[in-house]
C-alpha cells in the first residue's frame, strides 16, 4: 500500500515522473475521459469561432453546443440549422461522428494502418473502449466499426439525397442527407430542418431510413459484426440474439404504447392518417431510445406516453453502440436475475446459458448509478428552475441517456442548469461505471468474511 504524502509531495513527485518519462500512468477510463474532454476543447473554440455562427456565440453557448455533440446527446441551445454557418454545422456533425464511433477507434484504425504494434497500455484503453475482453479482438473490432459505420451511413445519405431531391436543389438535398445520416446512425438528433423531423411526419422513405439507421447505430457493433459474419440465427451468439429480440421486443411496445395512448389526442396523432399515425409512433418508439429526433410536439404528449418515452430513453440502446442508457443488455439481465429469483433457480439463465454473478452485479451497479445521476440531477434542476416536474425529469434523464428530445427546456435553463446539463450528458456518454471507476482504484481483497442472513424486500 503507498505511503501517504502531503497533497503538495505526491503533485510534485508526479510531475517529475511525466517529466522524466512523458508518460502519465492513469487508467483506461481516465484517458478515454481525457480524450473526451479534449475533443470538447476543441469543438468548443471551433465553434466560438467568427465563421461558425451567423452571429455571434458565446463560450459557453459554443461549449454547450460541443459537450451535446460529442456526447451525440443532440440537447440544444440554440438552432443549428439557423444560428450556424455551413463551417459551424459541419463541425458540430463532425464532433458527432468522432463522439459516436469514438476517439479510439480512429487511433487504433490509424495505428494499424501505419502498421505500428500496439503498446500494453494501448491495448487496454482500447478493450476498455470496445468492452472487450480478449485483445485479439481488438483489430477486427475497430475496423468493422469503421466500415460498418461509413457503409450504413453511406447508403443513408444516397437513399435520403434522392427522396430529398424532389423539393430541393441535389446540393442541398445531398448536404442535408449526409448531415442527417451521420446524425440518425450516431443516435443524435441534431436536425436541419425546422422542429426536427416534423415537416415529414407522414414520409414512409424519410421515417423509415431514419429510424432503421437509429436501430443499426444503436443495437450495438458487435452485434453487427456478428449477423455480418454468421448470417443465419441459429449459429448467433447467446448475446447477438437476446440484443435483437429485445430491441425489436421495445421497439414493437413503444410503438403501440404510443400510438395506442396517443391516436385520440389532436396536438399528436389525432390529427394524422392512420398511416401517419403508425409512423409519427413508429419513429417517436425508435428515436426515444437515445436518438432524439421528433416528428410530433413532445410537448403535448400525455403524461403516460411520457412516461413511456422516458423508460425507452432509460433503458437506451446496445453495449458497444453509439447510444446510451442503461442498455438493452443490463435490462435483460435483471429480467432474466428476477425470473431466476421468482421461480428459484440458483442460475440466472439467459438463451440456456447461464449469466455469471459478475455479470448481474456490474448490470446492478450500473442501474443504481444511473439512478443516483437522474436524482441528483432532478434534484438540483427542482432547486434552481421553476418548471413542471415532468418537464424536469424528462431532460434530466434525457442528458443522463445522451437521448436530446427535450420539452422546450433546455434554451430556458439558467447557465448554472445548462452546465449541469452538460455534466450530466458527459456522464451519459462516458458510462456511470466507467464514471465511477476513473474516481476510484478498483481494489480486490483477499479477505472472506463469514455469511450472514440480511433482510431485503
């Protein structure tokens, strides 16, 4: 155990190390937050730059605009599509697009392109990264990141610059497209176009590539890669198959809650064709799990399908995906730990396979701080903002899953709000439990104590 030394001692004795050494000996976590917080850094004075803004943007404003993006949140305080230049919205979508696929995977991609070995810290930052567990999975991992993102979001753009070519100059159309694909397939809903997504509420072609580029952004790249590979579901992993049908398991019950609580509501659906219906639904199940676009006012939603919308944006998206949340993984883990419990079975058992203890503990720690990030930050928001507490709970757990649909409260807030805001999305991005452990060093003891009975529930 290290001897404890005076605060200033310890600083001292670790700045000569980095000066002799150059290295600065901090966990995978830490860098990865390092290297978010510096991407941060500069979109922030990209965009506070002159050529950015249509007018003038502040610091803070720029900072709030980059934490969003980078974090592919998709929370806005001002209009991108009026308040940015081209300069400025081709930054902000290119922080989306290094924020989503992540900073990592560009460096390995680089690396190995250069033919470099990769050092032993290295490849930790990298399975910390990718949530790997074996470091020969590592290359192919980042690569099929890069293609499978490019490839998806390529055909996205064309499929979009086609349809959009009817009503505006193929300049425009493919700009948009291009801008809007980066921004479905990395699950942020920054938009180009007047109240997101509504001028095409009823647009089967818009709505459907939009939200199947959300659902491939967002189910998670190992996922991918492995239906890529196999192609036939009985030779899928365990894993690939529980995160497919339970993504289709919400997508389908979020659509048919929605629709079925608002069809009769004239500020929604009511006023929609059945047809228009079905998508405004359809989009609002998808795009709630950490993707951020709207076809209808969130704001006149019935408090139910609020509610709704909010345990979509909490339980978000796949592991080793550009979305957030909870994810779909830790969800069905603690379904499958409960089922175990209620009919007593000693084995949590997913897909005939069993579930390791490890596993249902990191899904239980995960819950809990999330849990603990949304109270505490509905706590300080009730403290400094007079608004409805639905409205509070909605951005906050909006922030905290990197979702960006908001109910007109987010260019409200008091800077001290915003910022937490931006705390909050950072946290959201970066993982509660990669969070928690850049705080403190995971220690293991060899100790055992004897078991004792404890009362719950």
């Amino acid at each position: 155990m290290r001897n404890w030394l005076p605060l200033h001692t310890y600083t001292y004795q670790s700045y000569e190390r980095i000066r002799r050494t150059g290295l600065l000996r901090a966990s995978p976590p830490i860098v990865l937050a390092a290297g978010f917080m510096a991407l941060i850094a500069v979109g922030t004075l990209l965009l506070a730059l002159p050529i950015a803004g249509r007018e003038p943007i502040s610091l803070f404003t720029a900072f709030f605009m980059a934490t969003s993006a980078v974090t592919v949140t998709g929370l806005t305080i001002i209009d991108p599509a009026v308040s940015l230049t081209h300069f400025g919205q081709i930054v902000l979508i290119g922080l989306v697009q290094l924020g989503g696929l992540g900073f990592v995977t560009f460096a390995v991609v680089a690396a190995i392109t250069l033919g470099k070995k990769m050092s032993l810290k290295h490849q930790a930052l990298a399975l910390e990264a990718f949530n790997q567990t074996s470091v020969s999975k590592i290359r192919r991992t980042a690569f099929s990141v890069f293609k499978l993102s490019l490839g998806i979001e390529a055909a996205a753009a064309v499929i979009l610059a086609l349809w959009w070519w009817r009503d505006y100059p193929l300049a425009t159309a493919a700009y948009r497209a291009v801008f809007h694909a980066v921004a479905a397939f990395n699950n942020a809903g920054f938009s180009l176009f007047p109240s997101s997504l509504a001028l095409f509420v009823a647009d089967p072609v818009t709505i459907l590539t939009i939200s199947f580029s959300i659902i491939l952004g967002g189910i998670g790249f190992s996922v991918l890669s492995d239906v890529g590979h196999k192609k036939r579901w009985t030779t899928l992993l365990p894993y690939t198959k529980a995160i497919l049908l339970g993504t289709l398991a919400l997508n389908l019950t979020g659509f048919i809650a929605i629709w079925a609580l608002e069809f009769n509501n004239p500020d929604t659906l009511g006023s929609l064709s059945v047809h228009g219906q079905a998508l405004a639904a359809w989009l609002q199940s998808v795009t709630s799990r950490t993707a951020g676009f709207a076809s209808i006012d969130v704001t006149k939603l019935h408090d139910s399908s609020t509610l709704v919308v909010i345990l979509l944006m909490f339980i978000g998206g796949g592991s080793l995906s550009t979305a957030s949340g909870i994810k779909i993984g830790t969800f069905i883990v603690l379904l499958a730990a409960v089922h175990s419990y209620i009919f007593h079975r000693k084995e949590v058992v997913l897909m005939k396979r069993s579930v390791s203890p490890d596993t249902v503990q990191k899904a239980l720690a995960l819950v809990l701080v999330t849990c603990v990030l949304i109270f505490t930050g509905v706590l300080l928001l009730t403290i400094l903002e007079r608004a409805p507490f639905i409205s509070i709970l909605f951005e906050v757990v909006s922030a905290v899953s990197t979702t960006g649909l908001s109910r007109n409260l987010t260019h409200t807030l008091s800077a001290p709000s915003q910022f937490l805001l931006t705390l909050l999305m950072f946290a959201g991005r970066l993982g509660p439990l990669t969070l928690v452990y850049s705080l403190a060093t995971q220690k293991r003891s060899r100790v055992r104590y004897p078991e004792t009975e404890f009362q719950v529930g």
